[in-house]
C-alpha cells in the first residue's frame, strides 16, 4: 500500500473459513503506535463482515477479549447490529491498547468475518489483516504466535 508517496507495508493472508454463524478471529496484534511525527493519529482496528448469501442477513454481535486477560472479560461492551445480506459491514475497534485480542463475530446467518489493524497513517507505518480460524473437531497439533 502507497499513502500519497508514502510506503505504508504489505500483508499476504490466505482463504478464509466458510461462512458460520460463529467466527473467531484470534491473535489480533496491536502494536505500539507508529513514533515519529504524527505518531499514533489514525492507528486504527476495523472489524468486517458480511453475510454473503442472498436473503439471509440480521444482527451481528461482536465481542473482543484480551488474550491474557485472566478472567477473558471482554474490551468494552459487546457491539450489535444490523447486517444486510451481501453488503460489507465495517466496524472500528476502539480502546485497544497495545497487546493480542480475539474477536468473536456471533450472527443468526452465516457470516465471514476477519479484522485489520494499522498503527498510523505516517511514514513507517504498518498493518496487517487477520482472518477467521476454522473450527477444530478433534484433537490437533497446530503451529500458532506467541
């Protein structure tokens, strides 16, 4: 991505999970705000989602939970709200201090979801997507961020 003339990163994700009622984003980073001049206006977290069949949409309810919170109390209050069928919806996070989070996107329609988050707008800027992860039905050995 070119901001004006700026570099501001690249990111590669690959596929995303199928479409459910219930998606999981987990290892959310949120890094230190870009230093510098400027630093820290515009670091941002968005959440997307979309029900992607025809005729089928309503309310989503997303959650968000810092991964080493001992108790797993949610940042905030759960958000909801309206969705309509093939229609991105995109929704900023706010209050996120640096550090990992899990977003949980819970909908009465199948949905795909995956959350982005960039730590400015300046020169030395960063960001990066993050997907669903698909649901595990048996016990499995997977590789995952510290």
């Amino acid at each position: 991505v070119t901001r004006t003339l700026q570099a501001a990163g690249i990111d590669q994700i690959g596929p995303i999970v199928a479409p459910s009622t219930e998606q999981v984003i987990a290892g959310v980073a949120v890094p230190a705000p870009t230093q510098g001049e400027g630093a820290g206006e515009g670091a941002q977290t968005i959440v997307r989602v979309m029900a992607p069949a025809a005729g089928e949409a309503g309310p989503i309810s997303a959650t968000v939970t810092a991964v080493d919170a001992a108790t797993g109390a949610s940042v905030g209050s759960p958000v909801s709200v309206p969705l309509e069928p093939g229609v991105p919806l995109e929704a900023e996070v706010t209050g996120l201090t640096e550090g990992e989070y899990i977003v949980r996107v819970e909908a009465n329609a199948p949905v795909v979801a995956a959350a982005w988050h960039t730590s400015g707008f300046v020169q030395g800027s960063d960001f990066a997507w993050f997907t669903s992860a698909p649901a595990l039905g048996a016990t499995a050995l997977v590789a995952a961020p510290a």
